[in-house]
C-alpha cells in the first residue's frame, strides 16, 4: 500500500497508520472509492489510490476488456475551477467521463 500524505510504498495492508508519517489510514482513506469498485457500464475497476491533491482524487485502475493499467482521475465538484478543468479536459482524447447517479 502507499500513504497518500508521504506518499512512502510498500506499507503492509494490515497497518493502520503510516510508520513514515503516522498518517491514519481509515481517516486518509474514507473518500476514497474502495478496491474493485466499478465504472462506466463495468469497463474499468479501481485497483487503489495513487494520490490526492487539491482538484481530486487519482486512482490506478484497470480497463476490464483491455486488461490494461490506466490512470483515472476523480475530480472533486466543489471547486470554482472544476467547470474550467472539466470543459478543458472533456475534449483530450484519452478522457473517459463518469458520473455518479
């Protein structure tokens, strides 16, 4: 596993905290989509976080039919800029758009 605050590798699963940064993993990890959580009609499954920023959350993940490791980026919708991100972005060509019902 990996902290997202110090961002150290190779954490055991088991372990609560970050031996690191003594980052609490439950609290660092609650908006976080869990493990094997579906997107877009079931094409991709989130493997785990990679990191956290200011905009959103990026996830490793896998394209189920492809079965290969893609990035997938979970913007949060509270900020002013994300409008301005999402009419920028929505027109790169590896951008794949999912919304939560």
């Amino acid at each position: 596993m990996r902290c997202l605050n110090c961002h150290k590798d190779g954490i055991a699963k088991s372990e609560t905290s970050c031996p690191e940064c003594g980052a609490y993993f439950p609290l660092l990890l609650r908006e976080m989509l869990p493990a094997g959580t579906l997107l877009c009609n079931d094409t991709y499954r989130i493997h785990s976080p990679l990191d956290q920023g200011g905009f959103g959350i990026i996830y490793r993940a896998v394209h189920i039919a492809l079965d290969s490791v893609v990035a997938i980026k979970e913007f949060y919708h509270f900020h002013n800029e994300y409008n301005v991100l999402h009419n920028r972005l929505s027109k790169h060509k590896n951008l794949v758009t999912a919304q939560v019902r």
